[in-house]
C-alpha cells in the first residue's frame, strides 16, 4: 500500500481503512493524523501482470486436476498451469470418484 502524505504539514500516512468501492476520479475525505487538518483525495487504480510460461499452449500436456465443487458430481477438471477447464472422462471420473449427477440426486433420494 502507498503512503498518503498530507497536503498541509507534510506527514506520511497509511488510511486505516479504505472505503468499500472506491472509484477513480471520485473524491475521498480523510483527516490528518498529524496537524488533524482534512483533505481530499482520488485514487488511481493500478494493475500489475504476474506472467509465467504455460508450456501446455504451446504443445505440452496440461495438468489436469478436479476441481474442489460441491456437488462433487459437479466438478470438472482444471489445467493447473493454464487454468482451462474440461469435463472429466470416465476413466478420471473413476479415480477421483466423481459421481455422475444421476448418481449424486439417487443417493439423495435414498437418504432421505
């Protein structure tokens, strides 16, 4: 987070708080925690880019991997590396024990 430095006495401060959608070119009221003197201010927003290879799109394998999904009948399968989402084959369906949703509403039946 950047500091804010009061327009009066030149102090450096963190907002305690920032206010729950803040929106550029809105302005913002604050006090001093120094010279207690308030002022306005407006936010810029940012965005900052975490890159990384993903060899998948390029013609390697993917990662697949299940989904945390409740119902689990409604997981599917995620590509760790690249985040493209599939449905599971049977044969993952099996090792990972992902019901079919046929599956999943008959035990609830059962259960009730």
């Amino acid at each position: 987070m950047e500091k804010m430095k009061c327009p009066y006495c030149g102090v450096e401060f963190n907002l305690d708080e920032f206010p729950y959608g803040m929106e550029e070119g809105a302005l913002y009221e604050t006090a001093c925690p120094e010279c207690k003197k308030s002022f306005v201010y407006d936010v810029s927003i940012q965005y900052d880019y975490d890159c990384r290879k993903a060899d998948c799109l390029n013609g390697a394998a993917h990662n697949w991997q299940p989904t945390a999904t409740s119902p689990k009948c409604a997981t599917k399968m995620q590509c760790s590396i690249c985040g493209e989402e599939r449905n599971p084959t049977e044969k993952e369906k099996k090792k990972y024990n992902i019901p079919s949703y046929k599956e999943y509403f008959d035990n609830l039946n059962k259960n009730k």
